[in-house]
C-alpha cells in the first residue's frame, strides 16, 4: 500500500523532525480540539436552540444524536480513506467539511434542516480525532511521542471541561448561532495550514478496487442504530418504545453481518486483526472505560449542580474550571512519569485516582457548593492525564506502522462508544435509583409521624402570612420539592460509586496488559 508507512516512521527515527510537518500537526491538534469541544458547546445550549427553531422537546435530542451517530460511523472509516487519500487530504476535506457544516448549522432554518447539517457536520468533521493519533504516532520519534502525547491528551479531555462554560458564555452574551459560527476562522486556518505544511504519507486510488461496499453500509448501520439506542433509550425507558426494539434488532442484525464480513472479505473497510496484539485490546478496553469517566463525569456535574442546586451554566462552568486547570497543571508530571515508567505503572495510578476522585463525589449532599466540590474534581483532573497518556502509548505503541491509522480508528470508536455507552448506564441508573429513593423517603411523608404533622403545620403558617391562596397546597408541593431534591442527590451519588467502580474493575485488569519490550513506540517503527 502506497501509505504503509515503513518509509514514513523510520525517517522520523533517524533525522529530526521538519519544522512544516510539527506546525501542521499542532493545527491538527487545534482541528482535533474544535471537534470535541463542538458537542459540548452545543449540548449545553440546546434549550436556547430548541427556542429559536420552535422545536419540541423529543426533536431537540436530535441535534446532538445525528452529530453523534455520524461521528461514529466516520471514525473507523477513517483510516481506509487516510490511506485512500493520505492523511493530509482526509484531514483538510474534513477541517473544511467541518466548517462549511458549521456555517450551515448556524442559519438552519427550521430544525430538521439543523438535523440534517448537524448529522453531515458529524460525519465530515470526524475523521480529525482519529487522524491526529496516527499522525502523532508517524512523524515523532519515541523519544518526543511522550511530550507530543501530553499535549494531544490535554487538549483532548480539556475540551470538555470548558465547552459547558463556553457554550453558556456564547449563548448568554451573543446567541445560539455563535454556537457554530465560532468555528468558521479557525477551521479555514486549520485547513489551509495542514493543506501547506504536513506530509507524512501518499495516498492510494488503487484501494478502490475491490471497495467493499457492503461492510461499509453494514457498519453505518450497525455503528448508527447502536448510538440510537444507547442515546434515545433511557428516554423512552428502553423497550417500552416501539422505536427502541425495532432500533435493537436492526444493531443486531447489522452488526452481526458486519463482523461477519470483516473476518471473511479480503480487503474488509475496517480492520480487525489489529485486535489480536493483546496491548491493542487491553488499550481499547481502558480506553472505553476511560470514555465511561470522562464523558460520564462532564455530563453528570452539571446535570447534578443544575437540579440539585440550581446552578445556571456559568456558575457550573467556573465549578467545573477546576477539573481543567488540574489537568493542565498535572500534564508535564504525567507526560514525565511516563516516559521514566512503565506504562502499566502509569495508568494503574491514573486508574486509581479516577476512581477515588469519583468515589469523594459519592458522598455529597444537597448543600453542595464550589469548595466540597475543589478536591474530588483536584484529583479526577489529575488521573485523566495519568490516564490518557499511557493508554495511548499502550495501544498505538508496538504496532506495526501499516496499522496504525487503522487502529486509531478502532482506539478513537471505543473511547466514543464507552462516553455512549457510559451516559446510557448513567441515565437509566440515575432515574432507577431516584424512583427508589423517593419512594423510601416520602414514606416519611406521614399523617401519623408527629414531626411531619408539625413541620407541615409551620410551613402552613409561614406560607399563610405570605398571603398565598392556599397555604397547605404550598406547603406540601415544598415538602416534596424537598424530598426530590434528597432523593437525587442520594441517586447522583450512587452513580458516582458505580462509576468508581468502573475504574476499580479496570485496575484489576492492568495485569493482562503485557508491559512493552521496548521504549513504547520504537517496535512501530521497525
């Protein structure tokens, strides 16, 4: 194959690196930050948009789940059609593709135009995570990978973090439209730098023979009726709707096809064998399990703070600044324990200290502000650069470099699938629990208990003096607000446990990952 990198890798080992190929990578990085922070941007203003495009509800869900599904079936693409075009064509069609979407994003008329834009936004937009992996993984030799790595993984999990903060801030000061249009000036410089600067690989039109069309669709299908269900299931409690089965036996159907002719069909669109290094499955598996951490945590807080607290998107968005300050804080000691350790000693630590982070969040209570919220938040921050580092290098490390673009692809999916995956299990756990709990707490809410009878008798009173029409009315629909209120809290905080215990599971797991023979990456370039 014309982009088999066994020319590409070696020379990365044996002269420095060209200034152009770093100044388009670090624009790749930027393109790469863009494509994450878009979801979160755009997730914490969708009730503005739901407004300006007089959508319901139901449909407004959309616009994040056609962005998503898209996505998902993009990132394992990716890698046939790097070595299709090359790296840098891929990553300039979808900088540029990325953008124009935006724009038509921003002037959607109605909302199954912002669906639609959103869905080809996605699609278009995601082959830019996965390439920067590849790429980082070409051009740098191993004794640079560690540094160029910190700086991919910190912009990775910081993009996150501050896109609540940012998409309230846009929404607040501006409008919803400066949702996308904030991505215009940068795609274009991004896409015109890599375009001038970055050369690792030369494309390969002779791929099109034999394309195997059928994996493609069945992959489409399978990957996009998945994220459907994952993501519309814990709103329609799961196979109560009609929807969600047929969306069921569809994923199942699609995807056993699917598998089927990747193992059977000689050039498959995605390749699978990767999955026989055991480093690479055990990557993946961390890597889904950090997409369960990472997702998960930056969807549950300001769920948590906004309906416990009451918390608008600022005031969520500068408790949550602390997850990310940690995180730039933490990246060089990450980026230099891990070159100095093991990997597997690395990510044992990170691993721990996600799921003690996560754990200090299980006892919060209703009065939960900014300062109980600073070390938990200090030390999660913390672990997910101790994870995302040598989880990288343990997966993309000892691979030959013909199958690292591939596998990126597939390392990319399951960090995806595990944030998909994870938010589905939250949701549905946190409604459960929250049944439960309130059913247990408003047992209190007794005729026959003496302190509910006298705590119901002053709020009587006290919302009499205030002239409302109906006191008791007011003061029972305030006991149970109450009572909710303890309920979810109680339901935020097993979600926390069960999350730890994601991580704990994990840790248990660091021995079937074997430790490298070598300086991680040097056998990829052999």
């Amino acid at each position: 194959m014309a982009t088999a990198s066994p020319t590409t890798a070696p020379q990365s080992e044996t002269r420095p690196m060209e200034t152009a190929q770093f100044v388009g990578w670090v624009a790749m990085v930027v393109g790469m930050f863009l494509a994450i922070l878009d979801i979160q941007i755009v997730a914490s203003s969708l009730e503005n948009i739901q407004a300006g495009l007089s959508a319901s509800p139901d449909e407004i869900g959309w616009v994040q789940t056609s962005y998503l599904i898209a996505e998902v079936v993009m990132i394992p693409l990716s890698g046939f059609l790097s070595r299709l075009m090359s790296t840098r064509w891929l990553f300039v069609i979808s900088a540029i593709g990325f953008t124009v979407m935006s724009v038509a994003s921003a002037f959607a008329w109605s909302i199954e135009s912002m669906i639609w834009f959103r869905a080809m936004q996605g699609f278009l937009g995601g082959a830019m995570i996965p390439t920067v992996f590849a790429t980082t993984y070409i051009i740098f030799p191993p004794d640079k990978r560690n540094a160029a790595s910190v700086m991919t993984g910190l912009i990775a999990t910081m993009a996150p973090t501050i896109g609540p903060t940012l998409g309230g801030f846009l929404t607040q000061s501006l409008s919803w439209h400066w949702l996308f249009l904030i991505n215009v000036i940068p795609g274009l410089m991004i896409a015109a730098v890599v375009a001038m600067t970055l050369r690792v690989d030369r494309g390969d039109i002779g791929l099109l023979k034999g394309f195997d069309l059928r994996g493609l669709l069945s992959m489409a299908v399978f990957l996009g009726s998945l994220e459907y269900v994952l993501d519309e299931g814990p709103k329609d409690d799961w196979f109560d709707e009609t929807a969600i089965i047929y969306g069921t036996i569809t994923c199942a159907v699609a995807g056993i096809y699917f598998f089927w002719r990747m193992f059977t069909y000689d050039k498959p669109i995605v390749d699978l064998k990767s999955f026989a290094d055991r480093n690479f499955t055990m990557g993946c598996v961390f890597s889904f399990t950090l997409g369960v951490g990472l997702y998960g945590s930056v969807y549950l807080m300001p769920l948590m703070l906004g309906r416990v607290r009451g918390y608008d998107s600022l005031e969520i968005g500068i408790v949550m600044a602390v997850t990310g300050i940690t995180q730039f804080l933490s990246a060089p000691i990450a980026g230099k324990m891990t070159a100095k350790y093991p990997p597997r000693v690395v990510l044992g630590i990170g691993l721990a200290l996600f799921a003690t982070g996560l754990a200090m969040h299980g006892f919060n209570t209703s009065e939960v502000s900014f300062n109980e919220l600073i070390w938990p938040q200090v030390v999660r921050g913390a672990a997910l650069m101790f994870c995302m580092l040598p989880v990288t290098n343990l997966a993309l490390g000892t691979l030959p470099p013909e199958k690292i673009k591939n596998a990126s692809g597939l390392y990319n999916l399951m960090r995806n699938l595990g944030g998909a995956i994870g938010m589905a299990a939250i949701n549905t756990l946190l409604d459960k629990r929250i049944d439960y709990h309130f059913s247990i707490l408003s047992d209190h809410i007794n005729p026959a208990s003496t302190a509910f009878k006298d705590y119901l008798a002053t709020l009587t009173a006290r919302f009499g003096e205030m002239g409302l029409a109906d006191p008791h009315a007011a003061a029972m629909k305030f006991i149970v607000n109450i009572v909710n209120r303890e309920a979810s809290i109680i339901s935020f905080n097993d979600v926390y446990l069960a999350m730890a215990a994601a991580f704990l599971i994990a840790f248990l797991l660091l021995p079937l990952a074997k430790p490298p023979r070598a300086e991680p990456g040097v056998d990829a370039a052999h």
